[in-house]
C-alpha cells in the first residue's frame, strides 16, 4: 500500500471502513463520481458491448438441461431436502415450472425447451405431467450426445441459433413463483436505459458471499436490490445477441464432465470471461437457489419455504 492510500486507510478507519487489496476487478474504475445519481452513468463505466440497433426483449426462451436415470439418482438422497434423489430434482423442475406459468400469466411471452439427456422413461413422463400446467409452448429435445457437456454446449448452441432473451438453467435449481419474471423485467429495464446486454444469476454465486471484500454496485428495482458481479455458475440469464457475438467463451463448455479436459470447461474459463465485456447482477435477495449442497446455497434465504410449496405436485 503507497503512502496515499495509507493516510486514506487511517481517515476512513475513524468511519468505519478499511481499504483491502484485492485480487480482481469487477468493475472497470470511475473516471468520475459525477452523476451518479443516475443509473446509465454507472454502466457506462463499464467496458460494456453497446447495441445501438433494435433488439428483441419480448421472448424469452428458458433452456432446462436434465438427467434423471438409474446411473445418476438410483439409491441416492438429497443431503439438503432428505428425499430420494429423483423427486428432489423433479420438484426443482417444477418450480421452474410454476415461475414461468406465473410469467405467461402476466403476458410475457416464454418458450420452454428441456434438453435431456437420456432421463428414465418412467421420469420423462412425469416431467411431461408437470410441463401440462404450462400456457406457452414447451418441447423436450433428447440431446445428440450423452455427458453433461455435450448437453450443455448443445443448449448454448440452440440460442446461438436463434434470437431474443434466453434463460439457461440445470435441473437442481429451486426457483422463486416470480423468478423468471423478475429476470425479464430488470433485463428489459436496465437494456432500454443503457442498449447493454446483461448476464443475470439467479442467486449470488459462493465466491461472492464467501469473499470479503467483493467489490459491487446495488442497484434498486421494483422487487429486490441487484448487485454487480463477475462469477457465476453456467446457469445465467442473457441474450441470444451476447452468445453469438462472445460465442468463443462457450465453445469449451462441452469438455464440462470430462475428467482429464473438464478444467477447460470451468466457468472461469469459459464463461466467466464475459463479464469483461458486459455487466453481470444477482438479486439481494435470491430468486433461486442451488440446491446441490450446503455451501452453494445464498445467504439469507428461505429456500425451506420454497421446497414447502412444491409439496403435492408429483401426485
């Protein structure tokens, strides 16, 4: 620490603040405090993609990928819900399900389009039992290649291939009535002030809550705070535009479950690297949870409450 930032230290001691060295930036550095009492000046301090041409906000595809068979689930239980491995998925699913009837019901309009990747028969047809609630179209696309990755690159492909916003999620993701909802709305909000496309997680990724002094900006919406972030897992929310223009950060996604490859596939590697050029945010608090183990889970959220109201919905 030079000596300016020394004497800062003890001034801002007598606040109450400490000036930590970090790592890593998030956030490109202000040229100016100036005007930061309006929103688009804080994102046009980022060293952000600015689309200056017309861009569809209006669909929404939401991208499940699944895998619920003998080899995956057969004798297993969740540590977190304490119920057989299958139907600790299956209510997952259907709260994503329940999330984005409630955004059909308020007229947005979602494609729903589950990628799966060789589930049991027997399971198949309960997904597609939960998936009669739906309003909106909904397909499920048997994946050309067995594997996590192979599932994953193909997802990623499939919005490569086509247009507007896109939801990309996994099967073990606990989902808030109003998540997708949410995410659309503050997509669309932040997009129309700023022509910046956006990377949403559902919830605060571990190395977010975990680290001390990670830098952000919060930003208010009509529901929840959203805080600036630049981890997240592969499960995001963004646009169609983003994945073909950053397309090289997701081709490695297919080596995610190889053993000796499955490094060149980690988030940090791959698409992690887009928050280096459009801003990323993860809602304070969650709207989802990942509900794998203990320490992926955010803090300060009921996700018991949420688990409670999937009761009932394989019957």
């Amino acid at each position: 620490m030079n000596e300016v930032l020394r004497i800062l230290d003890r001034i801002l001691k007598k606040q109450g603040y400490t000036i930590k060295k970090h790592h890593e930036f998030n956030l490109s550095p202000l040229k100016s405090f100036k005007g930061l009492e309006d929103q688009k000046s804080v994102y046009d301090n980022f060293n952000a993609y600015k689309n200056n041409t017309e861009c569809n906000l209006e669909s929404l595809t939401v991208c499940l990928r699944t895998s619920i068979n003998e080899k995956r689930a057969k004798g297993k239980r969740s540590d977190l819900t304490g119920v057989n491995l299958e139907e600790h998925l299956l209510k997952c699913i259907n709260s994503l399900i329940v999330s984005i009837h409630h955004a059909c019901i308020k007229g947005r309009n979602i494609k729903f389009v589950i990628f799966d990747d060789r589930s049991d028969d027997g399971v198949l047809e309960k997904i597609k039992q939960l998936c009669k609630k739906l309003i909106c179209d909904w397909e499920i696309i048997t994946t050309g290649m067995p594997g996590q990755g192979e599932s994953l690159y193909q997802n990623f492909e499939y919005a490569k291939s086509n247009d507007g916003l896109f939801y990309f999620c996994e099967d073990d993701y606990l989902h808030s009535k109003t998540a997708v909802l949410e995410m659309m709305d503050f997509y669309s909000r932040i997009y129309n002030q700023t022509k910046t496309h956006l990377v949403l997680h559902p919830q605060e990724h571990e190395n977010v809550f975990r680290q001390f002094n990670y830098p952000s900006y919060i930003l208010y919406s009509e529901t929840r705070r959203w805080r600036t972030i630049s981890h997240a897992t592969h499960v995001f929310f963004t646009h169609a535009e983003a994945v073909k223009k950053y397309w090289k950060y997701f081709e490695n996604t297919k080596y995610v479950g190889i053993k000796n490859k499955r490094h060149l596939g980690a988030e940090k590697e791959t698409t992690d690297h887009l928050f280096k050029h459009i801003p990323g945010f993860s809602p304070i608090p969650a709207i989802a949870a990942h509900l794998q183990a203990e320490h992926c889970l955010p803090p300060f959220f009921n996700w018991r409450e949420l688990w409670e109201e999937q009761e009932g919905c394989l019957d």
